[in-house]
C-alpha cells in the first residue's frame, strides 16, 4: 500500500491585536515624586522619562505613558488605582484605543 503525499498551504492572517493608549491625567494633589514612582514602577520609565511625562501632565493635562494591547493596557491601569489608593492620592489613568 503506497502512502499518497498530500500538498498543501495553510493561509492564516494574523491580526494585531488592537493597541491602547494609557493617559495618566493632572490632579491637584499627587505629587510629582508619586507620578515619578509610579511611571518607573508600573511603566517601566527611566527617571529622566519619568520627570519628563510628570511635567507634561502638569503642564497639559494629561500624558500619554505607554500604548499596549488591551488587557496589558487595562492592568497597568489597575495598578495605578491600587497604588494611588495605598498611598491616598487620586492619581487617573485611563485608556483609549489607538487608531492607526
């Protein structure tokens, strides 16, 4: 019994998932070395980045601190509320999709 050889390809297109914006938001009352923290800790900033997206909220409102697909997006926002929380500040962050 002769085993037939069988050709044939496989198409798949794979989706990117679809990408978030993180937009950490100005308060009158986190203080900037608790943004700094938290963008080091949580975003993996360097310090100088850190400084410079602290300013930046201040200064316009809001920054935008990272882009990740959606559950990364939405943890890392999480984290955020929890440590804002520990430590009795009303730091938001908050996500939006990132159109392309």
């Amino acid at each position: 019994m002769a085993q037939e050889e069988i050709d044939f390809e496989i198409d798949i297109d794979l989706l990117k998932p679809k990408m978030y914006k993180v937009i950490l938001h100005n308060d009158n009352y986190s203080t900037f070395e608790f943004v700094i923290e938290v963008l080091i800790e949580v975003f993996n900033k360097t310090n100088d980045e850190a400084v410079d997206l602290t300013l930046k909220v201040d200064r316009e409102g809001y920054a935008i601190v990272g882009i990740y697909p959606k559950e990364i997006a939405l943890t890392k926002i999480e984290l955020v509320q929890f440590m804002a929380k520990e430590a009795g500040y009303p730091l938001l962050a908050t996500m939006e999709e990132e159109w392309i």
